[in-house]
C-alpha cells in the first residue's frame, strides 16, 4: 500500500525538477521572469541551475551587528565606513625613507648596467666574437639585442625616476 502513496510523490517531485523555467542572467543579477528578461536584454543561462550564496557581513561593528536598527522609511540602511588607521609619522617617515633607499640603490645598478650595454654598443659597432666571426648572421642580432637592452634599461631608469619623484621630500 505504500508503494502506491510513494509513486505519485515521485512523479510529482519529478515534474517539478523538469519545469523549471529559464532562468536569465542579467549582467550580475539572474532572474526567471521572461518579460523582465525581455526588457533588458538578458541572455538565458546555459545549463542547470543557478545557486544563490548570500555574503556575510563584516564583523567589524560587533555591538551594531547585534542589534540593528529599524531603518526609516525613504532612508539608506548602510552605516558609514569606518575611517583607515592613520599611520604614526614617524614610522611612514622610516617607511619612505627605506623605499627611498631602495630606488636609489636600484637606480644606480641600472645605471651601471646601462653604461656596460652602451660600451659593449660601441655606437652601434660592437667589437665582434670569435663565434661571430664564423657565423656572421649572429653579429646584427646581437646588435639588436644590445639595442633593445639599451632602450629596455633606459626605460627602467626613467620609471625608478618617477617612482623617486612619486615620494615625499626628505627632510
């Protein structure tokens, strides 16, 4: 007897998987409303499904998460963001100063590696290697190569300059 109570729940459970309607993504939003759908031109969801998993808020406020207020009518429920850390003075001094520090010792390691790719340059007339001297077809690629390294590095150079530029002045 309870075979034929079960059958018909499983049919009917069954009908109702198979007609779900379409459902519509909307750029962020989904919806299965087809008239909605319509009137922004939203594009129909390929596949099964779709799982909505609804965010948390941030534990930040811990006393306001406890007990909300009722918002007024006509009124945004969303509490001001709480204002960043303002960093202590003397640590963001230390702080610029080290980057400081830094670009500088960059700087000058590009700039050292900038003069050694100009005199292996040599104005465009590199001294040429014994490989080189048996294979000419290397000797303009490596020209090429030594060109795109100078303006790669000089590059590098003027970036760490605005990097430099970008930081407060010493004090």
């Amino acid at each position: 007897m309870k075979k034929f109570f079960v059958l018909p729940i499983l049919l009917a459970a069954a009908g109702a998987v198979w007609s779900q309607d379409v459902i519509y993504r909307c750029g962020n939003e989904y919806t299965n409303n087809v008239s909605q759908a319509k009137a922004k031109g939203c594009k129909p969801v390929d596949g099964g499904g779709v799982t909505v998993i609804h965010g948390t808020r941030p534990a930040s406020n811990a006393g306001a998460a406890a007990a909300p207020k009722p918002a007024k009518a006509g009124t945004a429920a969303a509490s001001p963001a709480p204002a960043p850390a303002r960093a202590d003075s003397a640590a963001q001094k230390a702080r610029d100063s080290d980057a400081r520090t830094i670009l500088q010792a960059e700087l000058s390691k590009a700039q050292a590696r900038l003069t050694e790719l100009k005199t292996e340059y040599n104005d465009g007339n590199p001294v040429r290697t014994a490989l080189e001297l048996r294979n000419p077809q290397g000797y303009p690629e490596r020209v090429e190569k030594l060109k795109a390294d100078i303006a790669r590095q000089e590059s590098d150079i003027a970036g760490i300059k605005r990097e430099m530029d970008r930081l407060p002045a010493v004090n």
